[in-house]
C-alpha cells in the first residue's frame, strides 16, 4: 500500500511518476507471480501502539484519510473505533501512554464496562479495554490504493498495470521493463515489492528480510447478524505475548463477493523456512490447518452465539527487519531506491510511509522529524 502512497505523495511534490505495478490475481491458487496481502478489504487502522514511532506515523496517515478520501471521491476509512484487550499491565500502561501523547479520544474499560459497552463480546475475567474511538476502525486497502492512483492521475500521473521484470541503467536513464516489450524510462525508480523484494533478481542486492506467515479465517454472517454487531469496533485481544497469545478481529464487512464476513487472524506469525522456495506456494494455499482451528475457536469464545453460514481460510504474510523499522535507503551505487519492510503496520501508515519515501527519493533524506530513526538498508 506504501507503494501507491509514495506515487501520490512524489507527484504532488512535482515529479513525474509511473505507479507500475500487477493487478489482484484472479485465482491465487494458480498464481506464479508476485502476490500482496492488500488484496483484502478490512485491515485494522488504530493510532494506540505501545511503539511511539508506530503511533506517530500511523497517527499522520490517519490524519490524511478523509482529505484523500474527499480529493479521490473513494471512501475507503470507517472509523467504527478500535479496542485493544489485554490483562498485562505494562502492555496497557504503553497504550494509556499512547493515549495520552497523542490526546485520543478514548476511554479505558474494565470487565464490566466491556460487557456493558459491548453486550456481543466476551473476553475473559480480568482484562481490561483501551476504546480508541473517531481516529480508528478499519480501512479497505483495495479502496485505498484507488485512491492514491485516482489522485496520482489527477495530478499528471499514470497508474501502469504490469509487473515489472528488469531494471537496468544506461546513461544514467534507469530502464524498467516487463512482459510483451513494455518500458519504463525515468530518472530514479521507487521499489516498494512487500515480501516479494528478494524474489525474480528485482532489486540491485538481496536485503536482509525476515517473512512471517499468517493465517486469517472468515467467518460469514447474515443481514440480520451484521445488523445485530453493526457497532462492533475492530479488536485486538493480547492475552499473552506468544505467537499464539494474541488475535485481531474485524466487525463484519461487506467483500467483492457481495456477501458479509468477519475475520481473525493471529497477530504474530511464524518465521517462513527458505522464503526464496515456499512464499509463492503458501500464497496459493490457505495457510495453516491448525491455526485456522484455534482462531476459530478464539472466535467463537469473543463473540459466543454469533452463527456462522460459512467459513473460509487464507494466507498473507507479514516481513520484518532485524531494527524493527522499515528500509527507506538508497541502494549503493545506484538511483534505485526502497520502501521496503511492513512490520505489521504497513497498511494503516501507508500513507506516512509514501510520505516519507517520496523525500528520500527527491530530497535525499526522510523528513527531518525522522532523523533519529535508523532506515538504512541491511543487506544479506
């Protein structure tokens, strides 16, 4: 999704921008190409984040969303609110912090307050519930990325449907090329490929990239259901901090297919053997069986009653670095530069991302408010 945003933001910083990239495969299963976890339409948009550099970026995307919205006429923010549940103390205290910092409109909730405000929901006994409300809820990240190449174009740019294959310099012109002859000729080029930057010898040198698998289940529900949870906020229930100690969950919403699903996913995944091998195949696939088991049951334990028509599991992944930060470099020698590594977070600081981005591209340097941050590019 930062890959739409830095488009956006380098145009209307005055460069003349090619967003090039492939459409939504139309059967992953089948798929040999690059695939991205944005083919969805319900990613959680929060500020509270018990990292400050996290809730600072996301807090500047956030920021921007109706002002995107209103520029490309496409709604892709619904701001339902955002609760995080947890019954560890120092992870609540960092939120309330968060809270605090960044003046959010929020309250603090215990067992009882959660029961009361949430009639539907049911977490376990001694936990209690951080309500980010009007700066959190859930985007549509299909919709989010039509509104950054809506805008783009409005402003002189080109939104290019194509999966590039080689990048190549001559005369200082970088040369990028893709299937039936098609090119690119411009000054500098932006990679923004999520987990897929080492893969098909894109990128000038292999960085140092971690992929960690995720599996997400759906669960349908009917007209009268969605209506019954139609105030139901996105969650977050942090239980412990293992992989298998924490799931998030969307409030029902209407997909592509015309039908209405929740969905929950682990918010940590495992670390992907040989990504080089296996990251095509477990895009193709519907992630892991037992996993899927047990967000299945955490579901029916948060929101018990709530009747199922049908379910469905898939796979995404999420990448990591070993600062924890994204890489927004240079690459050596070269006028290739990245956006590279989510951790997690990219969709709701996509926008904030591109931003920064888009300087280290024209100017050289992220914004000046980031200058302590580390983002230089770790290679193998």
């Amino acid at each position: 999704m930062h890959h739409s945003s830095a488009a956006r933001h380098l145009a209307d910083l005055g460069a003349s921008v090619a967003l090039i990239g492939p459409g939504e495969p139309t059967d992953h299963s089948t798929h040999e190409g690059v695939f991205g976890s944005h083919h969805d339409s319900g990613r959680i948009t929060r500020v509270l984040d018990r990292n400050p550099y996290y809730a600072k970026i996301s807090a500047a995307s956030i920021a921007r969303y109706r002002g995107l919205e209103s520029r490309a006429g496409i709604t892709f923010f619904y701001d339902v609110g955002q609760i995080t549940v947890s019954g560890i103390i120092p992870y609540l205290d960092e939120l309330s912090a968060c809270a605090v910092v960044h003046d959010l409109n929020h309250s603090i909730l215990d067992n009882a307050g959660l029961a009361e405000m949430f009639p539907y929901l049911k977490f376990a006994e001694g936990m209690t519930g951080i309500h980010e409300i009007g700066t959190a809820g859930h985007i549509d990240p299909r919709r989010f990325i039509a509104a950054q190449g809506e805008s783009l174009q409005l402003t002189g740019g080109q939104v290019i449907n194509e999966t590039v294959t080689r990048i190549k310099e001559h005369n200082r012109v970088q040369i990028l090329s893709w299937k039936d002859d098609g090119e690119c000729r411009c000054s500098k080029v932006l990679l923004a490929t999520g987990a897929f930057a080492n893969h098909f010898g894109i990128i000038p040198e292999p960085i140092s990239i971690e992929v960690a698998e995720h599996t997400v289940v759906f669960g349908e529900v009917s007209k009268d259901t969605a209506e019954i949870l139609s105030a139901m906020p996105s969650v977050i229930y942090h239980q412990t901090d293992e992989i298998g100690g924490s799931v998030y969950i969307l409030p029902p919403i209407k997909y592509p297919d015309g039908r209405t699903w929740l969905k929950i996913g682990q918010s940590s995944g495992h670390s992907m053997v040989d990504p080089e091998q296996n990251l095509i195949p477990w895009f193709q696939g519907i992630g892991d069986a037992d996993i899927a088991e047990w967000l299945s049951e955490e579901l029916s334990k948060v929101l018990p009653g709530i009747e199922l028509l049908s379910k469905h599991t898939a796979s995404c992944v999420t990448t990591k670095s070993q600062s924890g930060l994204q890489f927004i470099d240079k690459f050596d020698g070269t006028e290739v530069y990245s956006c590279l590594v989510g951790e997690g977070q990219a969709a709701k600081s996509a926008d904030e991302l591109g931003r920064m981005a888009a300087h280290k591209v024209l100017y050289g340097r992220v914004p000046a408010e980031y200058d302590d941050f580390d983002f230089r590019i770790k290679y193998q």
